[in-house]
C-alpha cells in the first residue's frame, strides 16, 4: 500500500490522517471504508484490505483514526470521552470523506468496522442513513459486558509486564498514544454503562454482521443484539474463530463479505 497524509480540522486544531487506497482504479466502482479496531491501525490490516477489495472487485479506503498509526497521536494529557466513537463516526469519518473529495451520492459506499472501528461504522450508518450501500461489521460492540472489560484489563497487564508495547511501536507512531487511549476509556467506570442499542434503530441499510464464536472482547449477544433490532442484518458466527476474524479465518470473511458488497441484501 502506498500511504498518503491528509489535513483534517476536528476538535479544533489541524490533524494530519495516514490513508491508503486499494483495489480496483476505478473511482465508479463500489468502496469500501475500512475502521480498525480499538489497538488498530492502517499497516495493521496487512494484506487484507486488498485480498477483499480483489475479491469483491472494489476500491479499499484504508486509514488511521487520530490516536493511532502515522496519525495525529493524541495529546499527552487528553483522554478520549464517553463518546469517542460517537465522534470518529460523526465527526472525524464524515471529515475525512469530504477532504478526500467522496460522495456517497456518486459511488456505492460501504463501511467495513472491526471491534471499535464495527461500532463506529454502525454509528455512522445510523446518523447518515442515506449515504451507505452496506456495512460490514466484525466483532462490534453494542454494550460493554463483563468478558470485554476481563480482557482489556489482561491486555493492560500485558501492555506494563510484556513486550506488547514494543509489538504495537512497529504499527505506532506513537504507542502510548494508541493504548492508552483506548484502555483508559475502556476501564473508566462510567463506561459499563455505555450502549448503542438505541442508536442503531435508526439504520436503514443491510448490514453484514460477523463475529468469531470464540471472540475473548465479547459474546454472541454483541450481533445477535443487532439482528434482533434490524431485520435486514444477515449473520455470520464463525467457528475456530476469536475476536479477529480477518487474521484467524480470513477466507470465510473475505467470502461472506465478497458477496455482500456484490449484493446488499441478498442472503444467499
């Protein structure tokens, strides 16, 4: 991927986005958006942004949230609100669109979320309803649950004892940045409370909604919830599977996914 930096204004100041673009050149052809996950970033994904794009015959926009990667680190002192993901889908993803000149009105837009970056894509289906063809979401969040606060707690044990933040300074500008960010919120404790469940009534468009049956951040009920709220959600549990399904089954997400980017909608 050849990686390219944009300028957006977002929370008063200017912050400088790394994104790439894969696939298809063909700037009619359906996109797809891909938001990675709470420790995530653009050289994270790997190979896999391509691998899906060349199977469903799409364009990849691939990127990382201010925080993360080359991006903007996030201050010293500043620590994400309750409403983090609420703001990357209404503010900071709607920026990045307009500074890299998409409109949803002209090309087939999709999102394709992992873990954080599922919940914010479901957030940004729910305030722009019109703008997407599809959204792909994988291992989302809808509530915090007990497994997933055990699990970020194991990971920040990992992050002070192990050499996990040297792993994540080969993804990271900046690692601390990245971590903590996302842990500190994760385990403030006005956070249990935090859920999406009303705000995801309001999508209209068909949703792919895939999760690992084995995920370690959370259970079943994270999709299953979904579904019972949207009836145009088709489901994927996948077995053998943990909380990433792109790296622990790749060839059955990038099938399923194919498919729903080729046809939204269309449960075969």
């Amino acid at each position: 991927m050849s990686v390219q930096f944009v300028d957006v204004a977002w929370a008063g100041r200017p912050v400088r986005i790394e994104h790439a673009w894969v696939g298809v050149d063909d700037a009619a052809a359906p996109l797809v958006v891909f938001l990675h996950e709470g420790l995530g970033s653009l050289a994270m994904w790997k190979d896999f942004p391509q691998r899906l794009c060349a199977a469903a015959g799409c364009r990849g926009l691939v990127y990382s949230r201010p925080g993360y990667g080359r991006s903007t680190p996030r201050a010293a002192e500043e620590a994400w609100g309750l409403d983090f993901m609420h703001r990357q889908a209404h503010e900071v993803l709607p920026a990045l669109l307009q500074a890299l000149h998409i409109d949803p009105a002209r090309q087939p837009l999709f999102l394709f979320g992992h873990s954080d970056g599922g919940s914010i894509a479901l957030l940004y289906a729910a305030k722009f309803p019109a703008q997407l063809a599809g959204a792909i979401v994988v291992a989302p969040h809808i509530l915090v649950e007990n497994l997933s606060v055990a699990s970020i707690e194991k990971a920040r044990d990992a992050y002070r004892d192990t050499d996990l933040r040297e792993r994540l300074a080969k993804y990271h500008d900046d690692p601390d940045s990245a971590f903590w960010g996302w842990n500190g919120i994760w385990l403030h404790p006005p956070f249990r409370q935090w859920s999406i469940e009303e705000d995801i009534k309001s999508i209209t468009c068909p949703l792919l909604a895939v999760q690992g049956v084995d995920d370690e951040y959370g259970t079943l009920e994270q999709i299953r919830g979904i579904a019972r709220r949207l009836p145009r959600t088709q489901s994927l549990e996948i077995e053998r599977c943990g909380h990433s399904p792109h790296r622990d089954q790749p060839e059955a997400l990038i099938a399923a996914a194919a498919q729903f980017v080729q046809h939204p909608g269309d449960p075969r």
